[in-house]
C-alpha cells in the first residue's frame, strides 16, 4: 500500500462505482450485500499471473498488466482539507462496494499518504545545497515515475528548479551541472536557462570552490565506459557564470583547493602529453605542461609558492609562476611549515621558506617536523619546530632556522621535550632573541619618539640600533646565569690511564671539565681540594661555549704553594671575552 496510494484510491473507485449503479431488470436500483473480505488467491483475476504470497490482486499492480496500464502518476494534492474530504468519500464508498475490513486498510493508507503530502522530494546528493542555511537541495521528485532530480526551496516547499534532470551538481546560487540524456552541460538553475550546451560526455567538481571540469569524448567506441571516456577525453573549465576560463585541449584536469581562514586558493593541474602543468584561479596558465610534479599552490609562511620537477629535479616558483630557485634538488616536499628538498650530490637535507630562501642549512641526514608539547611550546615562544639529525644525534630548530637545541641528543622526542624544557633557563640565542625583541618593540631610555618611529621604518638603522645595544649581552647573559646559581665545585674520581681528574659544576648545562694532575701528585690534590676548592671557584672566570654559560680558567693552589690550571680547550678559537666572578657581580 506504501508504494502508490493514488493507485489504490483509483481501483477501489473504480471497483466501487459499477457495483452501486446496478440496477434491476424493471429499473429499481437494488443494494449490493455485503461482502466477505476476500481470501488468499493462488492467480490473479486479471491477468492470471500466480500471486505468491500477495493477499489481494491490487497488491500487485507493479507487475499486473491490467493494473500496470492505470498507473499514472498522481498530481500534488491542494491541500489536507481536500484530502481529508476525499479520504472520507472514498472511504465511505468503498465500505458500501466491499466491506469494512478492506476499507480499514485503506483508510489507513490515505492517512499515511496526507501525512507525508508536505514531503515530495528525497535529497539526492546529502550536502549538495545552496542558499542560507541549504535552503535548496538537489532532490527527486518521489511522486514521479521518472526519478528525474531537480532544485527543492525547502522554505517555501516547492520546486525551484522543476525535477526533470539526471543528475545535478550545484555551483552555488547561479550555475549547476547538468546530465541530460547521455549528455553534460551548465544550466542557470535560478532561472532554467543553458548556459553551456550539452554537448559534453564527463564531468568533475570541486565542492564549495564554483567551478566546473566537463571533458568531451574523443574515442572511437560506440558505447564506451566511464573508464573509456575518462581515458580518451579533452577536458576545459568553466566558472559558476558559465565562462570557458580553461579551453577544452586538456588529457585531464585536477582540482588543487586549500583554504586559508576566508580566502580559497584554488589551483588546477592540467595534464597533456603525459606532463603536467598548473592554472591558477583565474585560469592563467601558470606553468606550461611540461613537468613530472606540480605541487599545485601551497601556503608556506605566509607565502603561496609551487614546487615542481623537470628533469627528475625540482625547483620552487611563486604562486605567478617566476622561479624562486633552480632545479637543483632531487626530491621536494612542499608543506605549510616549509620546503623541506634534498641537496644534489651530498644527499643531506635542508629547508627553504615560501620565497625560496635557505632557513635550515642542507647539512643534515634527516629532517622532519617536530610536534612538541603544547607547554613546552609556549614556554620558549616557538610554535612550530622541526627535528634535525646528523650522525645519529638530533636537534631541534624553529621553522624560521633558529637553534633551540644543538644536534647532540638520542633519538628520544621525549628527552628533546625536556631539554627544550630548560631552554629558557641555560640558552644563550634564546636570550638573545627575547632581549632583541625586547628591544625593538621598545622605546630606549635615551631615544627620543622620532628617533624610535625611524628605527623601526628602516631596517639598517634598527640593525645598528640592535649591535650597539647588544654589544655586552655575553657578560649580561652570565650575570643572569651566575645569580640563579652560584659556582660550586666537586672532585670526581681520578682517571690514571688519562692521568686526569673530572672536576663537576654541578646545576649547569656544561658541568663537567677534565683537570690534568701528574699521577704522583693526584693524591696530595685529592687530600687538598676541601681547602682549596673555595678559593678556586672565587677565581673561575666563565665565557659562553655551545650556547650556554661554561668555565674558561680555574686555578688550584696547593698548600704548598703549587698551582694547577685548568683551561678549556675552546678558549683557542674563542674571539670574545672571559669574565671573572668579580665582574658578574
């Protein structure tokens, strides 16, 4: 009964209207008996088709030729109230003809119908609308025969767009893709206008970017597959207004879409000949199809760019198509936080910004990005990080090069998260940066405000401004450090094949130092260090080793008057200054 309510209602009048207009020989009309609910037939009266398992023949109307030939498809009701008038006539009629029993069932079934009446269209694509809110849906007409697709209002609950395409595929509020027959072409559905004739064999969309790819079938086949057509196609583009912006001499188009907050930046590869090429938005072909591998466009820093190989070597070009580098490198990988490529020759890797410029040295034997803990991150100011690894040992970097910790660790992210941890403690460039930053942002004490407003406009001047103002942030840097720990001294064991002891700094980064002592004078510097040891870490004189605070120069003087040296084996290159304690007080 669920299939075609209109049908039932046809049959039952039909069977109805003759059984009431009997009338006797002498012309007196007579009422009909009652009748008996009908029992389960083996054929049907009809067609003589065997029933199964069917109670009544109506029930099997899809398949009854007799019934088959009243199916027609119902008009849209006016309104409840007529269905409800109709519903209790017809109901009133049948209960006369054939019984209550069946009329019950049928009362029923008209009930269900006028409940449904306000719903005529299923959504085809789930998604696919437009407007506010997806006021219009691509739906079909589920009271038609057809199942034709059209364009439902669902705030007015009507048909925008009647419902007699194959398919529909929105491009927002103006143009719709369009199946007709075996054909594709762009209609206005707002006003049911062709817009692009259908004269197009295949089609793809990118959703929510309006635009269009229809290809035209160039094979020989009479009736080709989708495979077939996909295979021997000239593909162009079309926009949401109905404009050719990509002509049809494309093998293949692909949509490269990204979305940046508002703003979509939508790039199409086109493919021809076997190689690959790139159209921007606009439909500008901004490189010709002569590549193995287009990226398509990409956000890398703030900056589109597009990374692309020719010659098993790729190259990085802005989002115009001017290159930013050469070919050089023999793989790429375009990503939001960097192109991280490998160095012909040496095979080590590197990594560029979105204008092609060298951020992270090609002198690493892996690359990759970092995803730190949340606190960690916000502790040293860096949000995005990337790992480095040379020999078996790694580093971390920001994405802009900055060094937060020096390639010397294991391969344990969590021992890089609690190294990264002390940063701000022990970090010289982390120093650095936060007193830079400091002070450009800054008014100084002794600059005036056009002084201040100039610096800032004219990077030369802000550099110089920077040099000068930085110009003792070593010895500041160590008097910070030496004020949130005091020098301590402690005595490790004694190493008799390398005739050295291991003198301890307990609290710092660099903390452990090899003091040479002549293997018969080891025990006496051992009974003495208690006493000597005070004095010796008042004579310390500390400079800045491997980014943080270390020991230039200790001096031990035995009670009897002998002295011992230690010097650190990086003072020979070193070209800045040594502090003693007394000028980091």
């Amino acid at each position: 009964m669920k299939k075609s309510h209109s049908l039932i209602l046809m049959l039952f009048v039909a069977l109805a209207l003759p059984l009431a207009a009997q009338e006797m020989p002498h012309g007196e009309a007579v009422k009909s008996p009652t009748p008996t609910p009908q029992k389960q037939k083996k054929t049907c009266a009809y067609c003589g088709i065997e029933m199964r398992n069917v109670t009544y023949p109506w029930m099997h109307f899809e398949w009854c030729p007799y019934y088959r030939a009243q199916n027609t498809a119902p008009s849209r009701p006016a309104g409840p109230t007529s269905k409800q008038i109709v519903a209790q006539a017809t109901t009133e009629a049948i209960t006369t003809a054939i019984g209550q029993s069946l009329a019950n069932d049928v009362s029923r079934a008209i009930d269900e119908y006028a409940a449904s009446a306000s719903k005529v269209y299923v959504n085809k694509n789930p998604g696919e609308s437009a407007g506010e809110k997806g006021r219009y849906v691509v739906g079909v007409d589920e009271l038609s025969l057809s199942k034709k697709v059209g364009v439902y209002d669902n705030t007015y609950r009507t048909w925008k767009l009647k419902a007699k395409y194959k398919d529909l595929r929105l491009l927002g509020m103006d143009a719709a893709i369009a199946v007709k027959g075996d054909k594709v072409g762009l209609i206005d559905w707002w006003s049911d206008r062709e817009v692009v004739p259908f004269e197009y064999d295949i089609w793809s969309f990118e959703r929510n970017c309006y635009f269009a790819a229809l290809g035209r079938y160039t094979g020989t086949e009479r009736n080709p597959s989708i495979a077939e057509i996909r295979k021997h196609s000239l593909w162009g583009v079309w926009d949401d207004k109905g404009k050719n912006i990509v002509p049809v001499e494309y093998d293949s188009i692909q949509y490269c879409s990204l979305q940046y907050g508002d703003k979509w930046v939508l790039s199409l590869t086109v493919f021809k000949n076997g190689m690959k090429g790139l159209c921007d938005y606009d439909g500008v072909l901004v490189l010709k199809p002569e590549y193995s591998w287009v990226s398509g466009v990409r956000k890398v820093q703030g900056d589109y760019c597009i990374g692309a190989q020719r010659d098993r070597l790729c190259g990085l070009y802005d989002a115009a198509g001017k290159a930013l580098t050469e070919h050089k490198y023999p793989w790429m990988s375009v990503q939001t936080y960097g192109v991280v490529a490998r160095e012909q020759g040496r095979g080590t890797y590197g990594m560029l910004d979105g204008k092609g410029r060298t951020v992270i040295p090609f002198e690493f034997d892996t690359l990759r990005y970092f995803d730190a803990v949340d606190s960690v991150r916000r502790k040293i100011g860096v949000s995005q990080l990337v790992a480095v690894e040379k020999n078996g040992q790694w580093g971390v970097r920001s994405i802009f090069g900055q060094e937060i910790l020096k390639v010397r660790y294991p391969k344990d992210f969590r021992a890089l998260n609690l190294a990264m941890a002390r940063v701000t403690d022990y970090s010289y460039s982390w120093y650095l940066r936060k007193r830079a930053a400091q002070i450009i942002d800054t008014k100084g004490e002794f600059e005036t405000t056009a002084e201040f407003e100039a610096r800032k406009k004219d990077p030369a001047v802000q550099q110089n401004f920077l040099e000068n103002e930085l110009k003792d942030a070593d010895r500041d840097f160590l008097k910070q450090q030496v004020a949130r720990q005091k020098i301590s001294l402690l005595l490790g064991e004694y190493n008799a094949d390398q005739g050295c002891f291991k003198i301890i700094t307990p609290g710092y980064t660099e903390n452990s130092y090899q003091l040479y002592i002549k293997r018969e004078d080891a025990k006496q510097f051992k009974e003495s260090f208690g006493a000597m040891k005070e004095a010796s870490a008042a004579s310390v004189k500390l400079f800045v080793h491997d980014d943080a605070l270390a020991v230039a120069w200790i001096q031990f003087v035995m009670p009897d008057g002998r002295t011992y040296d230690y010097i650190h084996p990086a003072l020979e290159d070193y070209d800045g200054k040594a502090y003693s304690i007394d000028e980091l007080k």
